[in-house]
C-alpha cells in the first residue's frame, strides 16, 4: 500500500489529523500513515529528522505521499526531496489541502490504489464545496 506522512508545524495537529483519516478509511486494512509534527524537543516547527523517520517508518515500496499543512513544511519537504536519498525514492510531495487531502489519500490508498491514484484524490480535495 502507499504510506502516507502528515507534516505539520504540531505533533497534536498532526497526529489528530492521522487519527481522523484513518477512522474515516473504514473497516479493514488501513495505509500505514504517519504523523510527522512539530520538533524533536516537542515545540513548533517542522523537523526534517521527523520528516524522513516518517517516510522511511510507512514505505512499503508503493510510494509514499506527504502532505503538509504550512509553507515551512512545503520548504522541509522539498528540501529532503532535493537531497535525494533523506526519503524513500518513491516519496512525492501532493498539494492538496491538509485535512480533506489527508483523509482522501488514506482512504484512496486504504483502497489499494497507486500513488498516481491517491495524489489525484488528495488534490482533488481542492474542489470540495462547503456551501
């Protein structure tokens, strides 16, 4: 299955967020999704170590998706992504919003879908109405 990281500035965001996508991905088998907020001494930021345990902890050679919440944690993100070998080779950044594209790519992936397949319905999270 894709994994799926959730990078946010809070390890309270992120873990609720995951918490949230993986109950919402229903009964069975579950994408293994990781949480990967805040710094390793607990405050706010974003940590490229959390980041890249995070990937490398969901990677089961499907490809991993990363969604983040905030500028600085697009910036992490694709810093490691440059570097080249701080995350599994098949990791792949996914605009999406946070929350609805976090639950859409735990569910698409829960499904079995490919990482093609779960970053189109993460992005797709863009064009969800709340009126």
């Amino acid at each position: 299955m894709v994994g799926v990281v959730l990078v946010s500035h809070s390890a309270a965001v992120a873990e609720s967020v995951a918490e949230l996508a993986k109950g919402l991905a229903g009964g069975g088998a579950t994408a293994p999704v990781a949480a990967a907020g805040g710094t390793p001494d607990g405050g706010l930021g974003t940590s490229a170590e959390l980041i890249s345990e995070a990937a490398f902890a969901v990677d089961q050679g499907a490809g991993v998706a990363l969604l983040m919440d905030l500028g600085s944690a697009v910036l992490t993100v694709k810093t490691l992504l440059a570097a080249g070998d701080e995350l599994p080779a098949n990791a792949r950044l996914i605009d999406a919003p946070f929350v609805e594209g976090a639950v859409a790519a735990v569910v698409t992936a829960s499904a079995g879908a490919d990482l093609a397949a779960v970053e189109a319905a993460a992005k797709e999270a863009y064009t969800y109405r709340k009126e």
